[in-house]
C-alpha cells in the first residue's frame, strides 16, 4: 500500500523567506505525485502534480516541487513567502499503472504560518 | 470555485440518526469521489464512483453507504451515527475514472454528531 509522509504538522516562515515543505513516498515503482492547498474553510485545489517527464514541476502561485526517485521525496518549494500562502498543504500519491487500488491516499498536512 | 457544490454547507445531529450528504460534480466529469477529514484520521478517501458504478473502495464503513445517479450526482448516506463520525465530509469530481485526472474538490460539509 501506497504511504506518505509530510514532515512538520506546522511550518512558520517570515514573509519574503524560502517555503519548504517536504514529503516522502514509500512505493517501490514511482507513483503519481501530487500538492493540494486547503485554505481556511474551503476544499483542496491543486498546486502541481508530477506524472512523468521533467522531475521539476512548476505549478500556480509561485510554487514548485522536484522529485527525486533516489530520495522517495517531492518536497514543496517557493522562494518568497507571501501572507497569502498561509494554509494546509497536502501531499498526496496516487499509484502507478498495475499497482492495484486506484486512489488518492494523502499525507497529514502541513499547516504553514507566515509572519509579517 | 472548483464547480463542485456541495450540500449542506454544515449538518448537526444527535448519535444513532442518519444522514445525507448532497454532492453535484462539475458540468462533464464523470467520476465522483468522497472523502473524510478528521483530526485524527487526516484526509482519507471513502469511495469513488464512475458514471453511475462503484469504481473503487476505501477506508469506508459498512455503516455509509454512496450512489451515484444518472445525472451524475451524488449522495452519501451516513447511518446509525456515532461521535467519531464528526469530520469534514468532501467530495471531488475528475473527468473520468482512472489514473491521475486532477481531482476538483468541493467546499465539503462539516457534520457534527453530537
């Protein structure tokens, strides 16, 4: 079974700093990797997602993530923090072709802060 | 807005009731998605259906049930209530049924048991 896992529940930044937000994945073939955001009282939206091709995936807002297959990680990353980024960030994996159980399975979330 | 709706926006109700959650995908999509958030569980999926046929189970109990209708949307039945039950129900919808369709989500319903 697929499994993730978001290191950090809560993340606090100074406004203007480097955002990093990691995940790992233990799979032994590569899933489908995902960012969702969750603002407060609203659904996920996607940030970006990693099918295959070019490991470094840039997505909305400012935000990119690399994966890395030797490191099992998709780690979040945006150079300058904004007020506006405040929120849940959910990493999540969805596993490759023959893998069996097609579904969404999501890490804790990380809730990050950021400090004026 | 992701062209999910969802409904009720909140439900309260007492342990042992039973309810239903509205879900309407956006205009297209095919493929309906329920999820669970709670503190202590985190997000996790519950069941997924494609036009109309279960297509994939998860973490669901035998206590919920889901349907999905000819005009695509979507209810999801809670029965016999219990305290643990209180989460954050979403729904999400994606084109269609497999692989890595983005999956767009609704603003969920917050039920409460008390």
């Amino acid at each position: 079974a697929q499994s993730v896992t978001q290191l950090g529940s809560h993340v606090s930044v100074s406004e203007g700093a480097l955002v990093l937000l990691r995940c790992n994945y233990s799979s032994s073939v590569p899933p489908y990797l995902f960012w969702y955001v969750q603002y407060p009282n609203q659904g996920l939206q996607l940030l970006l997602k990693y099918t295959t091709g070019a490991t470094l995936v840039k997505g909305i807002n400012g935000f990119e993530a690399e994966f890395k297959k030797s490191e099992t990680s998709f780690h979040l990353t945006k150079p300058s923090a904004h007020m506006s980024d405040a929120a849940e960030y959910f990493c999540a994996v969805w596993p490759p072709s023959g893998a069996g159980s097609y579904q969404l399975t999501f890490g804790k979330g990380t809730k990050l802060s950021v400090i004026p | 807005d992701s062209g999910v709706t969802q409904t009720p926006k909140h439900l309260i109700t007492a342990t042992g009731q039973r309810v239903t959650l509205r879900c309407s995908p956006r205009s297209g999509d095919l493929s309906v998605y329920w999820y669970q958030q709670s503190l202590d569980q985190g997000l996790q999926f519950l069941i997924q259906y494609y036009n109309g046929e279960e297509r994939a189970k998860g973490n669901i109990l035998e206590r919920f049930s889901a349907q999905q209708f000819p005009d695509l949307h979507s209810e999801l039945n809670l029965s016999s209530l219990e305290l643990g039950d209180s989460a954050l129900y979403f729904c999400a919808s994606s084109q269609a049924g497999g692989s890595y369709n983005e999956q767009f989500f609704g603003p969920g319903t917050r039920l409460t048991v008390l």
